[in-house]
C-alpha cells in the first residue's frame, strides 16, 4: 500500500503505508487512513513527531526486505519530507489529508 499526504501549502508527498502509519502514530494519531489532520492540531502533531524521532534516533524504518542489500533508510529521513509539508501547513493554517493509492 502507497498513502499520498495532500494539502494546499505544499506538494503531495508518497509513501509506503507502513511508514505512513507509524509516523502518523509517531504524531499521536491513530494511523488511520484515509483520514486528515485539521491545521489547528498540526503544531501539537508536529512537536511530538520531533520529540519521537529524536527518541527513535537513527533507527531503521520498516521496509522491505532490499535484495541487492543496501542499508535501510532510517525513520528521521523517512519523515523529513511530511515534517516539511507540517511546517508548510502550519505556516499557512491548512489541513492536511491523506489516503491510500
């Protein structure tokens, strides 16, 4: 499963579902999708992504297995792109929204 993130501040960003879903745990929701995050719930969601991420420190996000066996991206790079759109939809007081494509 792929879940696309969507919202007026910024482009869409794509990503595989379990990493969707384990950031969006990361953020305090319940990792349901499709759902949305309203802009007012954004800053509080933001600041406990970061405090999580920082607490996970370089630790691999889940993936699939790589058969040419190359070292798995961790969970903070996976998360820079959403935490860009965060601030973006913070900044300009929009939602954000997401589904499985």
């Amino acid at each position: 499963m792929l879940v696309t993130f969507r919202t007026n501040a910024w482009g869409n960003i794509t990503m595989f579902g379990d990493v969707a879903v384990r950031l969006l745990k990361m953020m305090g929701h319940s990792g349901t999708v499709p759902s949305a995050l309203l802009a007012r719930d954004i800053p509080a969601a933001l600041a406990r992504l970061r405090r999580e991420l920082a607490a996970a420190g370089d630790e691999p996000a889940p993936a699939q297995k790589d058969p040419d066996g190359e070292p798995p991206v961790g969970i903070r790079l996976r998360a820079y792109p959403l935490i860009e759109m965060l601030e973006a939809a913070e900044k300009d007081e929009a939602d954000i929204l997401w589904s499985a494509d």
